[in-house]
C-alpha cells in the first residue's frame, strides 16, 4: 500500500468495485444480501512495515512497488497509518538518523499501534545488539512515548514491554486486548470492531457450546464468549496461546478452555482417531463438550478437506475469510450440507483489491448438536 494508492474521494468507489467483483459468485451459492461495513477512509492501519535506506549519511523509510524492487519510495506521510504511526513516523526518523549506534546495519522498521494510543516499533537489524544499543534505544522510547524491541537474527532485546494494550467495543462493551509483538492482530481496529459485533449478532445455539479454530489472541474468543455456554478456542502458536490466556483474566471470562492444537490435530482428536497429551488437562475433558457451533478464521488458504468436513458435522458454521477465492471454494463444500444464512463484506485494507467476508452457515434440516 503506497501513498499514491491514497483516494480518499473515490473511496466509496474502489470499495464498491470490490463488492461486486465477488458478490456474484456469492449470490451463485443463493447467498443473501450483504451487509458491508466501510472503514475509515485514512489512519485506519494499526500496523506497518518498511524497509530502512541507507544512503550516505541520509536514512529514510521505503517502501518498494512489486514491478520495481530496485527504486525505493521514501515514505515522509503515511495517511494509511494510525494517528500514532504518523505521530512518530518522522521524529523516529531523524532520531534514528542522528544515532550511529541505533541506525549501523538497521534494515527494517515495524509499528504495531492501537485505538488505545499505544505504539510498539520493532528495529530489525543485520548485526548482534548489545547493552549500548539498549541504552540508546531506551532514550528513544522515553522521548517518543513507545516501546521498542530490538531483533537481529537469534536475537531479541526489550527496552521495556514486547506488548501493547488494545482497548475495543463489541456490542456496547469495553474488551481489553494484550496484543503481542509478532502474534497476528487485525489492521484495522475500527472495522475489526464491526466483525467482532458481527459474528457475536449471529450467534444462534446460544445454550450449546462454541468450537473456535484458528483463535490467535482470542479476539473473536473473548466478546464471542458472552454468546455460549463454554468456548473450545484453539491455536498452534504458542506467543498467541499465551496472550490468550492473558486475555481471559483481563476481561474476567471464566467459560473459555484453550488448547494448542492445529486445526488437522482438532479433527483428530473429535473424530477419535489420535489421543493428544495436550488435552488431558483439559477442563471440562473434551467429551464433555455440547459443540453446535464452530467459528473459523484461517489464513489466506482456506480450510483444508479434513477440516472442512469437520466444520460440516456442526449445526452452525461462522466463517471469518480473508480471501473470497478460497472462500468460495470451501463454500462450494459446505453448502452441500448447509445453507448460506448470512453474507457480510468487511474492508479491512482500503485502497487494495483485498476484502474480508464474514458468513453464517445453518446444517439444512437439523437442529441436533455435533454427531
């Protein structure tokens, strides 16, 4: 995303080309109408990254163009940026600039920010750091009011706090979010408060139980909560897992089990087939569960085969996609055994061809609860 991808007035525009480049694919599988949720039409990015430039006694952020990735573009704005990521863009830079210490071997910057006014900037350099570089790095967070971490290959060096504090409102009610450095969080905080109270509204088998595969941080986990009786959330990632588990005891929520378990593991484990050690410590033990209902947020691939015939045993299927083409796909399967109740569009990443989809999926003529 490049500044001179930045169209404010046509905003409306693109994102309507983006709507209806998909929507007949959707309406093919007899989907409903969509409710579409716009973002802001600027500083609506939590994160970014760019490349650091080096030359002579200059150090300027870059970002490249795909076609050309020998011809830096110097990012002096960034109205994509959170009002914190524009606030410290330019005195980061001249900060960085004026320290040999901090800007020797530097080779790429990374900003995670919140709605909460907290920023976190990641060094990442060619080079091992040491107790000078944390001394330097400590006057740089003072002076901006962020935190800092430094990496290198092997490596990796907290000033003070390798976390910022999210603070979001789903429903009408605060949720708090410890949000790790390098754990998957939404870009777009203000539309990610919209899916967030999208997929709590379609909540229907409300005195059952939830299966949550892919739960990261527990972002949908936590407002999803208030809507089951008990949470199954799951998650592979072990940085993810722990702030989860922070997670609950932020927001007080005392119906939720997190297992770190692979979604192919999960099949696994409920179909009967594999025993995980993982799970014996489990409470309530698994069997115990009444699961009518799974939620998924997978990466770009979609689910796979086994995972998808999994989600097709449950009553209720919440899909979170962040890429309609393997959406579509996996939908092409579902709809088999389930009809498509609900159709959202989110735009997460304005200005860009990508478009996040939400849908709600009813088992056709059944109301029991997983088999």
């Amino acid at each position: 995303m490049l500044p001179n991808d930045y169209q404010p007035e046509r905003y409306q525009e693109l994102l309507n080309e983006k709507v209806a480049a998909v929507l007949s694919s959707f309406k093919a599988l007899d989907a409903p109408d969509p409710q579409i949720f716009a973002s802001p039409p600027h500083s609506f990015r939590m994160r970014a990254e760019f490349r650091v430039w080096h030359d002579g006694e200059d150090l300027n952020f870059v970002m490249f163009e795909r076609d050309r990735p020998r011809d830096p573009i110097n990012i002096s704005v960034f109205p994509f940026g959170s009002p914190r990521i524009q606030a410290a863009l330019s005195p980061l830079r001249v900060l960085l600039q004026g320290n040999e210490i901090l800007r020797t071997k530097l080779f790429q910057i990374e900003f995670l920010s919140t709605l909460s006014d907290q920023c976190l900037v990641t060094l990442i350099y060619h080079r091992k750091l040491d107790e000078e570089w944390l001394r330097e790095a400590s006057e740089v967070e003072q002076a901006l009011d962020i935190k800092v971490i430094g990496r290198s290959r092997g490596q990796k060096l907290v000033v003070s706090e390798d976390w910022v504090t999210e603070k979001l409102q789903v429903e009408g009610l605060p949720y708090t979010y410890k949000q790790p450095e390098q754990a998957f969080i939404q870009p777009n905080a203000t539309v990610n408060q919209e899916m967030l109270s999208w997929a709590c509204q379609q909540a229907r088998y409300t005195d059952k139980d939830l299966l949550e595969l892919y739960c990261g941080i527990g972002n949908f986990t936590i407002p999803l909560s208030k809507h089951f009786r008990r949470v199954l959330a799951t998650e592979v990632s072990k940085v993810a897992t722990r702030a989860a588990q922070d997670n609950l005891v932020l927001n007080g929520i005392d119906n939720v089990a997190f297992a770190r378990l692979a979604a192919e593991e999960v099949t696994q484990a409920l179909n009967g087939e594999r025993e995980f050690r993982r799970l014996k410590s489990l409470e309530p033990p698994l069997n115990d569960y009444d699961l009518a209902t799974v939620f998924v947020d997978p990466p770009r691939a979609g689910l796979d085969q086994d995972t998808t015939r999994l989600c097709q045993k449950f009553n209720q299927i919440l899909y979170i996609s962040c890429n309609p083409l393997t959406l579509i796909d996996n939908l092409n399967d579902m709809s088999q055994t389930h009809r498509l109740e609900a159709l959202a569009f989110f735009d997460q990443f304005p200005y860009t061809h990508h478009l996040e989809c939400g849908v709600s999926l009813i088992r056709r003529g059944s109301h029991e609860s997983i088999d």
